[in-house]
C-alpha cells in the first residue's frame, strides 16, 4: 500500500525508509535508518523530483502512482546521478512511456554509465538559469557541483518558494511518521545526526557547498526539500547558518575531542589522564575509542570541536589500524583550521606520533602543539608533568578560561541594583488569553511559571494596565500560550503593542482555536497551551501576582519555547539608527521613543506597558 505525505496542495513527498540498512554507502552506520526522498509536483504537467534506492523500489512506485491519481508522468528531473537516487529511472522510463528525462549533460553522462539508457529523444538537457514552465509553477535549474557529485544541480520553484536541494540539507535518519523538521526535536534529536550527515556527505567540498549557500542567498526560499531527511519550512535561517559555519570550517564549538587507539588501555589511560587535566582546567572534552566508534561519528565530532588529540599506539611499525582509518578520512575529508596534540606510544620503536603529525601536517591551517608525548608501553609517574604540561599548552590556546575556583578573586560587588540584571533571568514568552462574557483578548506576558507538581499549579504575573488583567480579576480563568521560537514579530505587535480596550485583537486572526474552558488560544507560533483556574491573587502596585490550579494543558508542536533572549537576537526587528540624533529614550521591548532629558515619574510605555526599568537612553 503506498505511503505518502502532502507538503504544499501541489507537493506530495513520495519517497520511503530504510530502517534495515547497516552501512549507508557501505561505509556510514544508520542507526537510525535513512529516508530516500521524492516528490511529485502535480502541475498542469507532472514533475518527479530523483528516485530512491533499490532497497525501497516497490513501495516508491506505489506512492507515485497514488500522487498520480491516474494522471501521466511527464518529467523525471534528475539532479543527483548517485544510484541511492536514480536506480527506478529504467523502471519509470518503461512505466511513463511520454516521460521526458530533465538533466544536465553531465548526469547523462553519468547515466549511460551506470545504466542501459536508451532514447535520448526523451532527454532534456538543462544547464545553469535554465526553466521549465509546468503550469503554475516554473522550475529553474541551478548547477551544484560537487555537492556531492559533480553533476549536481537543485531546482528552485518560485511559485512555492521552493528549494529542491538534492543531497544538501539532508540528514541522516528515517522519517518516522513526519515530514518537516518542525515536527520534531530537531536541534535535540537529529542535528548530531544532520552535522555527521554533513561532514561525511560534503564535509570535503566546503568551496562548493558556499557557492551553493550564494546562490541560496539570492533566493527567496521559504521550503527547502532534501533527498534525504526533513522538508525545511520554519528555521530555514537556522539550517543555513549551520551549514556556512560547517562549509568555512571553522570550529562549532570550543573544547576538545580526544581519540584514541589503545590495543592493552595503556595509550587510553593516557588520553583519561589527559582529559581530567582539561577538566580541571574548565575545559570540554568528549573521548572516543576509534576501534569502538565508528570513524562517520569521530569524523563529525572532529568537525565540531575546535581541538583534536590523537592518541594512538604504534602497530606495524605505523599508526595502529583504526587510528590510521580514521586519520585518513579525516585528511579525505578537509579537515582544516584546527589545534592539534599527540601522545604516541610504542614498546620498542614508536612510530605513530610522526605518521599522524605527517599525514595531518598535508591538511590546511592545522596547528600542532609542539610537545608529543612519547610513551613507552604504559605511562609512568616521571611522565605525569608531560600530561599537565600538555593541558597547560592546550589551555593556553583556549582565550577566557576560568580561572580555577581556588585562586578566583571575587570582586566586590556594587552595592546598587543594575536594572539589566533582570534580563539575565531566562524568561519565556506567552501570550495569555482570557475571555468576559463574549468578548476576547490577549496580552503578552514573560512571568508564567510552574509552581507545583502535585497538583499542577502555576502562576502568572500581569501589568494592571492590561485589560486582560481586569478580565483575569473578573472571570478567574485564562489561557498561556506558550510561544515557540518560529514566532513572527506580528503576533507581538497583534498582543502587546495595542489595547483590548480599543481594538479586537483577534479580528481577522482566521482561527477561532479555543480550550475546554472556552478561552482563545494561539493554534499556531505556540508549542503548548496551559489552562489555569485562579485560586488565588495578591495585588503588587503594578502587576497582579495570579497562582492558578491547571485545568488543561496540551502540546501544539516540538518546536522549541522561544525565551526572552532569543526574542532580541532573532525576532524583534533591529533598530533603525535615528536619522538626526534626539535626546531621549527607546523601550528596549517594543522599541517606542520617548523624546525627552528625564522619564516622567509612573510613566509606562504607551505601545507595550512596561515601565522605565525597560528604557534606555538614546
Ligand atoms: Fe544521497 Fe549523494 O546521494
């Protein structure tokens, strides 16, 4: 039976899983299974977007005659030739007999090399900027060479804003049951799996993959559609940075990733010893036996963090095997731009450090410390210096450690309050609903907190000068939305920056989503909604303190909470810089100016309510 999920009204993802493959392209563990990706655009003409593998061949032909609906097939564009995408062509040339291949002379080549293709009549051949009009939507063809083989191409459909990327963005993993990445815990569960996906892929082709990311930036793209893993549609900006991080090379994050071939534990006991230094000295680690790990993981992870140490006995008179392997893919793949240390070991004549030294000194910007440890069977307390001092060259590359907390000082502390100390609570941000009789509103609040346990009790605090509040005081019950970090800056313009007093804040909204207690709620930019019943409120001047028992709660989505910092760094608009300077302040919430030298006593913020604590000068 076919398996098929909808992605746009014209977009159906006809693709499949493969939980029982071990090694994807014989030499990458999928512990998580893989997902082959299609997609069918159903136009006035129909268009496939690549095949899948062999391994899932029945079930995909299945899905797109279910895409179909009885219509004929009349493009297959093929932007990547690799036999994980391409092995249904023969079948779909034989199944579709008017359907046209669309490619570039590259993948034609590569085709008639890998399969028995005849009928070149039925080829398009594309090549940079090229279109191809469908209908509605017309398909530009984009060349992307070396990501990951050199035919290459992506296609863009603006109709949809759509991003058909081939093997870029892809991830590692099956689909269980989604289709988008916001469907999911994407930054908990699959961004390791998207990061060893990436390094392993197109880690060697970084030049290329910025070339792609160019020619990205100059597209207005709101989806973007992989071969392997999730459709992107919220946080594109997200996967982007990530992937010009990853393609520059430069280390994700700051610490040290420790590997290690020992044959008896003595070489391990090193690295152990090694990395409890680091520790003290407030640094990261992580360690991986190579001969336990596989090389996809540690590859990845050296991609990662920005100092690598190697630690390898000597075998055969060379690097022991599974350090060898792993050195090698890690030359292979471009490792670059990173500070390195080694601790070699060897009975009677040890050879390891200077082959791993040798064959990484070939890769570019690689900084060796210049003090290899040298063991000789096992470590020995006259060698123990050798490991401090080996943290100690490794610290003081790393700028702003902590100083132990033995010989901190402490400064004094000011005696006055700092008013931003309060931003450096780690806020949320929800919008709270409340209902009196028929009429709704909603405010923005960043005081909702969990209380109990047992029973589920939370509270809320709110501005007095919120109409929801007054509505809160009357009815006693309200509605938290809870809001997610794909949030757009209108639902805090619709919620904060004008009153219920003078306006619905709802109206034109388009949903009427409410809880078991009748109130409002936001069914979308918010990943949950929790429903209180007042018992109790204290009056504090100028906010309300609510503590309510929960009546409902529910999950909207997996996305994750957006908090108040994430809210300055990526939601709020930028201020302009002023054209002619004023003296005066901005609300650092909503950005409203007051003109002015000084902030009137009991002045709150005509636009979001708060008070001059969130002012600053101008
Ligand atoms: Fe999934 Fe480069 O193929």
């Amino acid at each position: 039976m076919y398996c098929i999920k909808k992605i746009t009204d014209d977009l159906t993802w006809v693709g499949a899983n493969d939980r029982r493959l071990a090694m994807f392209e014989g030499v990458y563990s999928v512990p998580g299974g893989v997902s082959y990706n299609s997609y069918l655009l159903n136009d006035e003409k129909t268009v496939l977007f690549d095949t899948v593998d062999k391994a899932v061949h029945h079930r995909f032909l299945e899905n797109i005659a279910a895409a179909l609906q009885g219509k004929k097939l009349d493009y297959l564009v093929v932007q990547h030739m690799e036999p994980d995408h391409s092995t249904a062509i023969c079948e779909l040339l034989a199944r579709y007999p008017e359907m046209e291949l669309v490619c570039n002379e590259k993948t034609l080549g590569l085709m008639q090399q890998f399969y028995d293709i005849s009928g070149a009549q039925r080829v398009r051949l594309v090549s940079e900027g090229d279109t191809l009009n469908t209908g509605k939507h017309t398909l530009q063809f984009l060349m992307a060479p070396m990501v990951h083989w050199p035919e290459v191409m992506v296609t863009y459909d603006a109709a949809d804003k759509t991003l058909f990327s081939a093997d870029a963005f892809g991830c590692f993993g099956a689909l269980n049951g989604a289709i988008f990445a916001d469907e999911v815990d994407f930054a908990r569960d699959y961004m390791d799996e998207a990061r060893r996906y990436y390094t392993n892929i197109v880690g060697k082709y970084g030049a290329q993959v910025e070339a792609l990311l160019d020619k990205a930036a100059a597209l207005d793209i709101e989806r973007i559609c992989p071969l392997h893993g999730f459709v992107w549609r919220k946080n594109i900006g997200n996967l982007l940075s990530k992937y010009a991080l990853w393609s520059s090379y430069a280390p994700e994050e700051s610490g040290v990733m420790i590997a290690y071939a020992s044959v008896y534990g003595n070489t391990e006991n090193a690295a152990e010893i090694l990395a409890c230094r680091l520790r003290d000295k407030g640094i990261r680690t992580s360690m991986y036996d190579v001969s336990v790990t596989p090389a996809s993981d540690v590859v990845s992870e050296a991609f990662r963090w920005s100092h690598l140490v190697f630690a390898s006995t000597t075998y055969n008179a060379g690097i022991f095997v599974t350090m060898e392997a792993l050195i090698s893919d890690l030359a292979a793949h471009n490792i670059q731009n990173r500070t390195v240390a080694i601790i070699e070991n060897g009975s009677w004549a040890p050879t390891s450090g200077a082959l791993i030294r040798e064959k990484l000194g070939e890769c570019r910007d690689i900084r060796f410390l210049d003090n290899t440890i040298s063991l000789s069977s096992s470590l020995k307390t006259a060698q123990l210096e050798e490991i401090s001092l080996m943290a100690e060259k490794i610290a003081a590359t790393f700028p702003n450690l902590p100083k132990p907390a033995s010989v901190q000082e402490a400064p004094a502390p000011p005696d006055e309050i700092d008013p931003m100390a309060m931003f450096k609570f780690s806020y949320g941000l929800f919008v709270l609903t409340a209902k009196d009789g028929k009429k709704d509103n909603g405010c923005i609040i960043n005081t909702a907190a969990q209380l109990t346990d047992t029973p589920k009790r939370i509270s809320i605090t709110v501005n007095k000068a919120n109409h929801t509040c007054d509505m809160i005081l009357k009815t006693g019950e309200f509605n938290v939305s809870i809001l997610s970090e794909s949030v757009p800056f209108r639902v805090f313009e619709q919620f904060g920056f004008q009153s219920g007093r003078d306006v619905d804040k709802f109206e034109g909204c388009g949903y009427d989503a409410r809880s078991a207690n009748g109130i409002r709620y936001l069914p979308e930019s918010a990943n949950c909604v929790i429903s209180g019943k007042v018992i109790d409120s204290h009056d504090y001047g100028t906010h309300i303190l609510f503590i309510a028992d929960v009546t409902q709660a529910f999950i909207l989505s997996a996305e994750p909470s957006v908090t108040y910092q994430y809210y300055f760094e990526h939601i709020k608009p930028k201020p302009q810089a002023p054209k002619e300077h004023k003296e005066g302040y901005v609300c650092r919430i909503c950005g409203y100016v007051l003109e002015g030298e000084t902030i009137p006593d009991g002045f709150v913020c005509p636009l979001c309510k708060h008070g001059p604590e969130d002012f600053e000068k101008l």
